[in-house]
C-alpha cells in the first residue's frame, strides 16, 4: 500500500452541525476522506472476499475501497442508508472487483446469519469478516439511558459480532481473519457516552477470547480502536457545540479521518500480520491505551 502525500492531508475542521441518526455523507461539511484519491492498493488481499458491516459510510467506506483495491471482492452492510451504500459499492467496482450490497439490522441474528451465507453464496468463500457497525447515542444522566436503548446499543455493537462470529467461523478456513472495530472508550470511556463505552471494552475482550478459542483453526482475531474520527456517526449522536471541537484535544489536534483507518484493517486482513492475535491496534491520533 502506498499513499500519495499531495492528496493525502487532514480535512479542515468541521463546523457546528448535526443530523438525525443514522447519519448520511452527503450531509457532512467538510466531506470526510475515505481514501479516494489517495489509496493506492498492491494486490495484498488479491482474490479473497470480505465482510464489512457498516460498510456504507466511514470507516467501513474506507475499509471497503482500500480491500477493493488490494485485490478483495467485498459484501457491503449497512442499515438503511442506501445512497451511501450505493457510492461505496461504486467505489468498489471502480476498482475492478465484485460488490455486493445488503440492507438490514444486525441487530437480529437471523440477518447476521443471512449475511455469512449471502457472501458464500456470492463469492464462494469468506476470508474476512469485519466488525464495523456500531451505535452511540450521547447521554448526561444515567437516567436518561432507558433500557431500549442500553439493548439497542448492546445487541448492535457486540452482540452483533457474536451472532457474525458463530456464523461466519466454520466458513472460513484457515488463514481467514476476522478484525472487530473497538474504540479507545474501552480504555478511555468518555461518561456521557456510557453504553457505547461499555460494549468497546466488551469488544477488546471478546476479541482477545475468541482469538484463542479459534487459534487451532488458523483464523486470526485482532480489533482496531479508533480515536476521534469524522464520520456520520458524530453529527448524528453528539450535540454541534462538541461537533465543532471534535478530535481537538488529541495529541495531533484533530478529528482522524477514515481514509487514516483503512491500513490498520488491511495489515490485518493481510499475511503481514500473520503472527498476531488477540491484539488491538490503536489508532487515535496520539491518545494513549494503556
């Protein structure tokens, strides 16, 4: 993978803003990066298949064209923003390879299972599964957090993974990877978003325990936590006041872009990380998990 630096820079801050959830690309201001005119692939995941929920904006968009350009066919999942879903796929055969586009919740097991099985179906195997879809909802009281939503964030963020886990793993044959996007809440949860919070640290650690519980398969389990990144998540569940200040106090001083995100994914999905598992791969813009 090389990047070219006269195209690959950060974004200008974004301005005060928000969104109804789930929020959508086209209304961000600025448009976040997802690599489009920078990534530039050298066949490392060439004719494998890939899974990416939450694939139609942001880190999963992002995701999804850096495998597509590294040689992977890619099913696409999303809930129902379907504009940005149909951009990500476009982007994916752009660059030569097959895309298949699903609609629906990942909160039901069911559709987890109907996932695995459409991409078999599809491209004949399943060599990455990637985590991706999450939900947050930012909340000042513990009161305020209903037990809809705890559940709704809950089944979205980690049962999810599970339900994808189960099905996609006695698919995959050796040599397969699954990568589990976590976040620095899971050692640096921010209070006011307490439920999503909590299921990152639940992610690490699934993570970790089912690296080893499938270790003797050949499949590898690792998990990407990202800092601050500019993607429809954080119009859509923050206030614009903290909109505008987002990605500020990090090290670098800003928000990431997903473009940022994209070869952390691929060196896992690749045989270059073929020695890890069970690890998480900070990306956070100089914010220390320790």
């Amino acid at each position: 993978m090389t990047v070219d630096p006269t195209t690959a820079h950060p974004q200008p801050p974004q301005r005060e803003q928000q969104q109804s959830m789930p929020g959508t690309t086209g209304a961000m201001d600025p448009k976040p990066d997802h690599g489009e005119a920078s990534y530039k692939g050298s066949g490392r995941l060439a004719g494998r298949a890939a899974l990416i929920t939450g694939a139609d904006s942001g880190i999963g968009r992002a995701v999804a064209i850096a495998f597509a350009r590294e040689g992977a066919d890619v099913l696409i999942a999303y809930l129902s923003e379907h504009e940005d879903a149909k951009e990500t796929a476009r982007w994916v055969e752009e660059a030569g390879r097959k895309a298949v586009v699903v609609s629906g919740d990942i909160k039901d097991s069911g559709f987890c299972t109907s996932l695995v099985e459409r991409a078999v179906s599809e491209f004949g195997r399943l060599d990455v599964l990637v985590n991706n879809a999450a939900h947050q909802r930012t909340l000042k009281r513990i009161e305020d957090i209903t037990d809809e939503e705890w559940d709704t964030t809950f089944r979205t963020n980690i049962y999810s993974q599970f339900y994808l886990c189960r099905a996609a793993i006695p698919k995959m044959k050796a040599g397969s990877t699954i990568i589990n996007t976590t976040s620095i809440n899971a050692k640096n949860p921010v209070p006011t978003l307490l439920p999503y919070a909590t299921t990152k640290g639940a992610i690490a650690n699934f993570t970790a325990g089912l690296a080893g519980l499938v270790a003797d398969k050949g499949i590898r389990v690792n998990a990407v936590a990202p800092g601050p990144i500019w993607t429809p998540l954080i119009p859509s569940t923050m206030p614009a006041e903290k909109v505008a200040n987002f990605g500020a106090e990090t090290p670098l001083g800003r928000a990431g872009q997903p473009a940022e995100l994209a070869p952390a994914y691929v060196l896992l999905a690749s045989d270059e990380s073929s020695y890890m598992t069970g690890a998480v791969l900070p990306v956070t813009g100089g914010r220390p998990m320790l």
